[in-house]
C-alpha cells in the first residue's frame, strides 16, 4: 500500500513536471494534458475528481509560470488583467450553453476547433508583433474593444467545452493586440490562472480535489515550468518556429481528443 501510494505521488509529480513544461513554454495546454495524465497515468479513479484537481493544480503551476515570465518582463499586464476579467464572464456564459450538450461531442467539436487554430497558426507566417503595445488612455479606444471581444469568447468557448482553452488564449491575445508570440505567452497565464481557480472552486465545493496530489503536481510544475520558460526564451528570437511547436503541440493533442471523443 505505502509503494503503490509513493509511486503514484511520483507518478503525479512527473505529470506536473510535463504539465508546467508545456504551460511555460506555450502558455497553454496544462488543463487538457493534466485530466488524461492524472486520470490514465496516475490513476485517479473519478474523472471528476480529476478535473477538479487538475483545475487547482493547472491553476497554481500558471501563477508559477506567470511569476517567471513576468520577471522576464514578457507580461502585459493590463492587456492581461482585461482579457481574463472578460474571460471569466464569457465562461460563466459559455458553460449555462455547455451544459446542455453532450460532454464527449463536446470535447470532440474542441479537438476539431484546436486542429484548425493549428493550421492556421502553423502557416501564418510569423510577424515580430508589436513590442511597445500597451493599454492606456490613448490605446484603449482601439484595444479594450478587441480584448474584451476576444475575452468573452475564449472564455465563453473555454466555458462551453468545459476545459481550460488556453491554446485559445495565446492566439486571441495576439488577434487583439498584436504582441510578439513571447509576450502572449507570459500574458495568456493570467487568464490559465483566473479560469482555472473558477473551476476549482465549484469542485472544491462539492469535495472534488484531491489536496494531497495537488502538492505533488504543484512541485513537478514548478520545475518543469523552469524549464519550459528556458526553452521558450532561448527560442524568442525565432518567432516562426516558436509559432509551429506551439501549433504542433495545439494539433497534436487536438488529434488525441477528437480521437478519443470518437472511440468512444
């Protein structure tokens, strides 16, 4: 019983560990890695407590990441702030629709969505973005309408399909504002960290966490996290690959959901 209970507290941490690699690298990505890994690898028996520990989990590992890109400076704060603030109203409206449609036709129509946002990032051709883009009052009549707009449909998308959508977010900051790839990467984690600790909390509510797992999945994040904010440093400079490992990643695991939604 203790070595079944020590190898799934590292069979958490090591899932932790990939989950933080992946959101800092792209941003995006832990809430849809994380259910599958703590529900086929680590072995938590109830998806829903799966979900509601991934949602902790995925939460505390952004605010990790966030910590670290921000210390890096590729944070724009108030483009940030806005985004998961409309965000969050978008979920709670996109998640009154969801809960009206089959969960796995659901999840598969997201599989579908993540592919085509991959081709179209896969073959848009890199752009440097706008570095010095900032929200202020000379800005905001131009940007706080497209931040709010691309907000409220992440979330209300992240909301309907019941998952975290922050493969969407990195895209939508960039269609709302135009900063570099880097810089929506480290701004998308507010929004990770703001949907993710939405979702925890109504699983919290109802004892859906698994505390003691979310410790061991917090450690593996965090170091893997250092990693992934490494690597996407070291690839800053070069936009367009930086774009297709994201758009590899984003297609990959949407090929695995559509997958798994339709062998169902």
């Amino acid at each position: 019983m203790l070595g079944q209970a020590l190898s799934q507290d590292l069979l958490a941490t090591l899932s932790g560990s990939l989950v933080g690699f992946v959101l800092g690298l792209i941003g995006g990505g832990g809430s849809i890695l994380a259910v599958p890994l703590l529900v086929y690898v680590v072995g938590v028996a109830s998806p829903h407590v799966a979900i509601g520990t991934s949602a902790i989990a995925v939460a505390l590992s952004a605010l990790a990441n966030l910590w670290g890109h921000a210390r890096q400076g590729h944070v724009k704060w108030r483009c940030a702030l806005v985004f998961a603030a409309a965000g969050i109203v978008g979920a709670a409206l996109g998640s009154s629709f969801g809960k009206q449609f089959d969960g796995e036709k659901l999840l598969t129509l997201f599989g579908v969505l993540m592919i085509v946002i991959a081709a179209a990032m896969f073959f848009k051709k890199a752009s440097e973005g706008d570095v010095g883009v900032r929200l202020d009052w000379l800005s905001a009549p131009q940007l706080m309408p497209l931040l709010l707009m691309y907000g409220v449909g992440v979330g209300a998308l992240s909301g309907f399909f019941g998952i975290g959508g922050g493969f969407l977010v990195v895209p939508g900051l960039i269609a709302a504002t135009n900063m570099p790839l880097i810089f929506a990467i480290g701004s998308s984690l507010v929004s990770v960290a703001a949907f993710g600790f939405t979702t925890a909390g109504n699983y919290a509510l109802s004892g859906l966490i698994d505390w003691p797992l979310v410790g061991f999945f917090i450690i593996g994040g965090v170091v893997g996290g250092l990693l992934g904010r490494r690597v996407a440093e070291a690839m800053s400079g070069r936009k367009q690959l930086l774009a297709q490992v994201f758009a590899a990643i984003v297609a990959t695991v949407g090929v695995y959901v559509v997958w798994r939604g339709l062998g169902d």
